[in-house]
C-alpha cells in the first residue's frame, strides 16, 4: 500500500492535541473552559512524552535502524519530527494562555506576576515566603562535592545559578505538592499569584550566603514506559502482584525525555543541568506560560455555573428505565442501552445494589480497568461477597498509571472474599464485561453487560460511552465463556455473536469489510460506519482503503489518531474522517457494517489499533434490539451532522472544521438536549410495556442474523 495514506502514529497524535489546543482559542467556548483545555493540552503532551516519546528512545537505543510499518520511519526520524512539531505547538499554546489570562482579568480574575504586585501586596507576599513557603523548603546544591538529586517526574524546581569560583555551582528548590499552589491577594477582583513565581522572586533568601547569577523553574518528564515483561522480572520471585508493584518503583526512577524551562533556555546553569541528566537541547522546550497549568480546574470549581464555565448539567434518567421494578425484570423484558454522559450511570449501580440483595442471584463476573477513587462499583462488589454470593473479578493491573489504584483494589476485594485474577500473560483485559447468573428453582438466567468505557462514575459524567444489558442467552454463554477462558488462562478461539480479541475480532471486522466490498462490486450500495478513539492497525487500514477503491461508502469519526489518510486519489476518496473535540471527551466505539436491510451494528472496548484487535483482550456486542438500533443510528448521525465541534481530514492529512452550511449543529449540545426532553417526558407507553411480565424474546433481526 503506497505510503502517501499513511500518516505517522505520533504526528498524528500531536494533531489530535492541537485540535485540544483550538478548543482553548475558540471565543465560542466559555472563558475558564478554554484554560482548562490548555491544561488538558498540556497534560496530554505529559503523558505524549512519558509514554510514546520514552518507547521511541527505548527503540532508538534497541535497534535505530528499525522502521515503523505505515510511514517507513525510523525511530531518530520520528524523535526528530515530534520534537519539531512540539516545537511548533508550544508558541501557540503560550499564546492562548496569555489572550485568556488578559479576558480574564476583565472579568474579575488576576493570574499576576510578582513584578505586578502592588506595594502593599509584595510586603504580604514577602511575609508569606518567609513564615509560609521558607520554612518548608529544601535547597540542595550540585557541583563537584555534591551530587545531583533524583528530580521527581513533572515535579517543579526552582534552579538557581550560584555565583562560584571553582566552576559552575547549582541551586535546587523543590516546588512540590506541600504548598498552596495558588496565593490568594483579594477577593473583589479575585487576585492570585503562582507559588512558583513567589519562590522564584526569593530565591536568594534560600541561598543567603550566595550571590545569584541567574534563576528559571524547570520541569523534567520522565519515560514511564515499563512493562511486565522486562527481562529482569520474567524470573522474579514475586506473584503478578508484587512484580506490577515493582516495575511501578522503577517507572519513577526511568530516565529523563524532556525538559521545560520558564526562564533562560542558555544560561549556564541550564545548560549543567541538561548536561548533568543527559537532555540534548532537542529535547529542551521553553515556554512563557506556567509549566502546570492545572489550577486551572480550582478555578472551575470556584465558578462553576457562571457565565466563565459550561451550563451545568447533570446525567439525566434514561426513558428505558422504570424506577418501581427492578433493572433485572426490566432487562429480561428487553435489552436497555444507556448513553453516557447524557443518561445517568445509577441505574448500573442500582442494578448492582440490587442483585446484593437478591436471593436468587448465585454469582457475579466482572472485568475492571479503571475505577472512581470512592468506587460505588467495588463496595457494592465488597457487599455482594459478604452476603455469600460467588463474586469473580478480573483486576487488570496493567492499566497505565492506575497499576497503583488497582493494586489497591484488588487487595481490599480478595480480604472482602472475592476471587481475583489477572489478566493472561503479555494481554492486557481491556474489555468492559459483567455477568449475573440468576438461579430461581431449575431456572438459570443471566443479565450481561457489555460497555465502551469503564466501571468509573466519575468518567461516566466527562466521557461519552455506551452500556448495553441484555438478557440474550446466547451473549450471555459467550460472555461466560470469556470468563472461563480468562480464569484457565486460555484465549476464546471463536464466537457466533460476540468479537473477542486478540483471535477473534480483527479478522471478523475484515470479513464484514469483505462482505461491503462484495456488495459495492454487484453495484449495490455499500456502507461502512465506524466510531473510535485511534486507528492505527495496518490490516484494517489496508482492508478500509480497498473497500474504498470498490466504491463502498466510508464514514470513520475517530476522536484521535488516524493512520490514514483519507480522500487520497484513487485509494481513500470514498473515507472521510471526522473528528470531534468538545466539552466531553468522545470515548464511545461504534462499529456498523452495511445497509438498512441488512445492517449489523456492535458497540465495542476496542479501538482498532493493533494494540487493541491483536494485543489484548477486547469484547464487541451486537446490538439485537430494533428500537437501540435506531438509537445508535441516531447518535452516530448526529455526530456526522455537527459542524461546531467537528473537523474533517482533508488529503494532506490536516484537519479542517466543517463549514457551517445552514443551522448550527453542536452534537454534544444536541444529546444534552434530548436527554433534558427525555427525563421530562418518559415514555409512558413503554413504562407500562415494562410491567407486562413478559420473558426475554429474541427479535426478528436477531433471528435473521443466526440465519445469515
């Protein structure tokens, strides 16, 4: 396949952050949201550079000969574009910050520098370094006696150029998480100013007995890229518990990738310091806004449900549920799809709660990846053990940066009496699986849910994602036999219903291409519609370019990387690729294949990255039910209607915002909406359907799709 629709993984990336960093120039979106999506830009390059720009330096020094597969470049090669783009991006995004900080101050909040201190205000701040900030402090000094401190990972530190006869002499002060990030001065106009510029204007007073030559803050970002298959722990004694404990002590010790400077990027103590932690002056960037922009949501909180901020809005109730029976008889009746953020995640929980109390419920299985930090789900799991029943959680250890939390959870839910496991050597669990087994005399029945996103109420609110429950038998005996297959360490080879990766979703999705592009060549009319975060597989891309060149008809909205390029001549002109960034982050995955008449549609954990299709365990339900059918249908339409918050990939491989033709159309606006409608007026025609007591039956389609 010829490398001109291709785009790089990481370049493609950094475009997805820059259109992070449009939400923050955008005078559309209210004032204090534009900061926080510089914040968010800021700490998604955080994690870009841990993560992406460690395992690149990983490889460098494995092998700089290798290539990556889509645009043949080698590792140097990709350091060196990203490094150059960053470049780019950081000016502009030092740029937002300072036009909003300005409108901000015409509304009634100063972010101020200390040179912009009233005479009043610096005698406060003076004393507020002194019996505040001074004592608390912990100055080191590098030079020939004195070796280099670990500098913690996206910790601030305020270096300070000693004046000295014997070479250079470093100051060193750490900014940490011990001081009030932000110093309140009034009130009546909300007047503040940053710790870090208040050490840094009394710097000196940590060195007393020095002359200062020259002083910056600095932030160093470390690679965090570890595994669990790292050579030195394939052998260890330890149980996947202790090993993923130990490869966390290691991650914060991994060596350098980045430095930020908010000062002078050539003084001579700079210039050490890089020397001393081995940063070539690539990997230094400067900057003139904060170098941690997170105060940002303080502000939020403080302001919320003003004019500063988006309308509040809360989770509303979902039409599909009735509040007097129970979710389970509501589910056995028929399937429900809740869409978060728009619909409420209670009736999850609630459902839950209620199979706790529930006599004939006689076990649970569940996967978790990332979870709230006061979790309603683990609590609920925690009573369910207690009160007898079989409880079976999947933890999955390796979630990044959660390793620490997930630790945490497993343990209290193996003292509570659950059974725990992990997920099968080298795959991580990715999927969003529960299954309740019901027993009423010789009656067994089952409710399965399957999601796009995690068990985490706090996410459910940010995050758009789908939840189906089903009472399908079928679903269900796949979905216990992943459970199954996880507890004995094995793979599911093949499934009638379900995909499950790393055997048995790939290959399924390319045959339903296939399918597309056998259709296109009878000269009927084809269709592909698919909705992810990241594409990057090859075979898959591979697969969409040719059914494109078959005349199939292609709408991917995909949220972050692309590693194709659509509407290339000849090879991508049938794809467009939309992508759309607003107030929540849109996580749901949908998958559609073919026309009204003979559609399949799932909803699915799995982006089709290799990571995703190959590499871990991912589950993708199909969605039965006529009625969640058309509401899918709708949502994605209505995504591939927005032209306020949706960029279109152009054959360059840049994005574009849509030209508004016409009205004005912010999806994510129209789901709060509708959600609004819906929780005023339920539908009282299928409220009273769900007290018929009525037994699961399967719809014509699901009938015709075992046929098929």
């Amino acid at each position: 396949m010829p490398y001109q629709i291709y785009d790089n993984r990481e370049l493609s990336w950094l475009k997805f952050n820059q259109r992070v960093l449009q939400e923050a120039v955008d005078t559309e979106v209210p004032l204090i949201e534009r900061l926080t999506f510089t914040s968010i830009f800021q700490s998604n390059l955080d994690e870009f550079f841990m993560v992406r720009v460690g395992t690149l330096f990983d490889q460098l020094h494995i092998d700089k000969e290798k290539r990556e597969n889509k645009t043949n470049m080698t590792s140097g090669e990709q350091l060196d574009a990203i490094f150059k783009r960053v470049r780019s991006l950081e000016p502009q995004k030092d740029k937002a910050y300072h036009d909003i900080i300005k409108e901000l101050k015409n509304n009634g909040i100063e972010c101020v520098l200390p040179d912009e201190l009233s005479e009043d205000e610096e005698k406060y701040i003076g004393k507020y370094f002194k019996h505040e900030i001074l004592p608390l402090l912990s100055p080191f000094i590098i030079d020939k006696r004195h070796p280099l401190p670990f500098i913690k990972n996206k910790e601030m530190y305020i270096t300070v150029h000693l004046e000295s006869k014997s070479g250079i002499k470093l100051g060193l002060l750490p900014v940490n998480d011990s001081f009030r990030r932000m110093i309140i001065l009034g009130k009546s106009p909300l007047r503040f100013v940053l710790v870090e510029d208040i050490i840094l204007k009394y710097a000196s007073e940590a060195f007393e007995n020095y002359n200062v030559l020259d002083k910056a803050i600095v932030r160093i970002t470390r690679n965090a890229d570890i595994s669990e298959d790292d050579d030195s722990f394939l052998d260890c004694d330890f149980d996947f518990r202790g090993l993923m404990e130990e490869l966390i002590k290691k991650r914060k010790k991994l060596a350098p990738v980045r430095m930020q400077i908010k000062g002078n990027k050539n003084s001579d103590s700079i210039k050490y310091l890089c020397e001393r932690l081995e940063l070539s002056e690539k990997q230094v960037f400067t900057t003139t806004a904060p170098l941690d922009i997170s105060f940002s949501f303080a502000l939020k909180n403080n302001f919320e449900g003003s004019a500063l901020c988006y309308a509040p809005f809360t989770p509303q109730k979902s039409p599909q549920i009735s509040d007097s029976i129970p979710i389970h008889s509501q589910v056995q009746k028929k399937d429900i799809l809740l869409h978060y953020p728009y619909e409420s995640i209670n009736p999850f929980i609630r459902m839950l709660n209620e199979a706790c109390s529930d006599p004939d419920v006689i076990s649970v299985k569940i996967t978790l990846y990332r979870l709230a930090k006061n979790s309603k789900v683990i609590q609920a799991l925690i009573d369910m053990a207690q009160r007898g029943i079989d409880v079976l959680v999947l933890v999955e250890l390796r979630a990044r940066f959660d390793e620490e939390n997930n630790i945490g959870w497993s343990r209290k839910l193996q003292n509570a009496g659950c059974t725990i496991m992990y997920g099968p050597k080298g795959l991580k669990v990715h999927s969003k699986l529960l299954l309740i087994t019901r027993k009423k005399g010789d009656k067994v029945e089952h409710i399965t849910q399957i999601g796009t996103g995690n068990y985490n109420e706090k996410t459910s609110e940010l995050y758009t994602d789908l939840s189906l429950l089903t009472a399908n038998p079928d679903i269900a005996s796949e979905a216990l036999e992943v459970f199954n297959a996880l507890s004995l360490g094995h793979l599911v080879e093949d499934t009638e219903h379900l995909l499950v990766a790393p055997l048995s979703l790939q290959n399924k999705i390319i045959q339903m291409i296939d399918k597309e592009i056998y259709h296109a060549k009878l000269n009927e009319e084809a269709f592909i519609g698919i909705k992810i975060n990241s594409l990057s597989d090859r075979k898959i891309i591979e697969k969409l370019a040719e059914a494109s060149c078959a005349g199939v008809k292609i709408e991917l909205i995909i949220r972050g990387i692309s590693c194709l390029i659509s509407k290339v001549k000849g090879q991508t002109e049938n794809i467009r690729i939309t992508s759309i960034v607003g107030r929540f982050l849109e996580h749901s995955r949908i998958y559609i294949f073919g026309t009204e008449s003979r559609r399949k549609i799932y909803i699915s954990s799995a982006d089709f990255m290799t990571r995703n299709t190959i590499k871990r365990v991912e589950v993708a339900a199909p969605i039965y039910d006529i009625d969640i059918q058309k509401k899918i249908m709708s949502i994605f339409n209505t995504l591939l209607s927005d032209n306020v918050k949706a960029r279109v990939q152009y054959s360059n491989g840049l994005y574009k915002k849509k030209i508004s033709k016409g009205e004005k159309v912010n999806s994510q606006l129209e789901f709060i909406n509708k959600a609004y409608e819906n929780s005023v007026s339920c539908n009282t025609e299928q409220s009273s359907a769900n007290e018929n007591n009525i037994e699961y039956q399967p719809s014509e389609f699901y009938k015709q799709f075992l046929m098929q």
